[in-house]
C-alpha cells in the first residue's frame, strides 16, 4: 500500500478541534480537502500530520501552537478611533470587521475591545495562540 509523501496530491477529511473539544471546521458535510503537499497551503503540523498515512487510514493529530497559526503576535492589535468607523456601526467584542490595505487586498480583523473613543482591533489569525487537534482520514493518493 503506498503512503503519502512530500508533494503528492491527496484527498483528506478532517475535523478541527480546540484543546476544550470544541470543533472549528470540519470536511464531514462536504467533499474531502484536496491539496498538494509542500506548497505551504496548510499549517505545517496539518501538513506533517497527513505524510506516511495510507488510503482510509484514520488518525487523530495534536497540532502545537508554532507549527499551527503560531503565537497571538500583540503587533496585530490597533486602537482605531470610533468616527473611523461606520456611524451606523455598534462595535461588540468578537465582531469581524474587515479593511483594505494599500494593495486592495482585504484584511480581516476581529473586535479585541471597545473603549469610550475608540476600538482595539486584532489582526491576528483568529486560530493565533491555540493548539489544535485534527481528527484525520486519507481518502485517495492522487
């Protein structure tokens, strides 16, 4: 039976979880994630976790901080003041905002706190600072 290696193409369903259980994505109810490997497409523990598994192999994997979506860097974190915003807006805690940098390109940042005049937003991966748990299974080596 062959195993997976560097840069094949293969067909993976997962289920991520937090240390506490709590599930954050999960291939289950749609098609099985296709990727080919060593194209930096994945956090490398996902990565490393699918290498030498064979076809319908199942396993689960504890992905550490570094080698997930890393440490919550406290750089990510900006005050804005509150007349940059929409006036139609109430900033809570834990909302996603999104902005366009210099690029066009589009920047998700998430509420971190709501002063009197102005919102600290995080710009942080909202995965940042956690360690993951991915419950795996090999559908195809492609």
């Amino acid at each position: 039976m062959s195993k997976v290696k560097e840069n094949d193409t293969v067909k993976v369903h997962y289920t991520g979880k937090l240390s506490n259980g709590q599930v954050f994505d999960s291939s289950l109810e749609r098609e099985p994630l296709e990727i080919t490997l060593g194209k930096g497409m994945l956090i490398p523990g996902f990565e490393k976790g699918i290498i030498a598994m064979e076809v319908n192999e199942k396993k689960t994997i504890n992905i550490p901080v570094e080698e997930a979506y890393g440490e919550v860097n406290k750089e990510l974190f900006y005050d804005v003041k509150k007349e940059q915003l929409p006036p139609d807006m109430t900033p809570e805690v834990g909302m996603g905002l999104a902005s366009k940098d210099e690029n066009g390109r589009e920047i998700q940042f998430r509420v971190a706190e709501v002063k009197e005049d102005h919102i600290v937003v995080d710009a942080n991966h909202p995965l940042a600072g956690q360690e993951l748990i991915f419950d795996l299974e090999l559908v195809e080596i492609k």
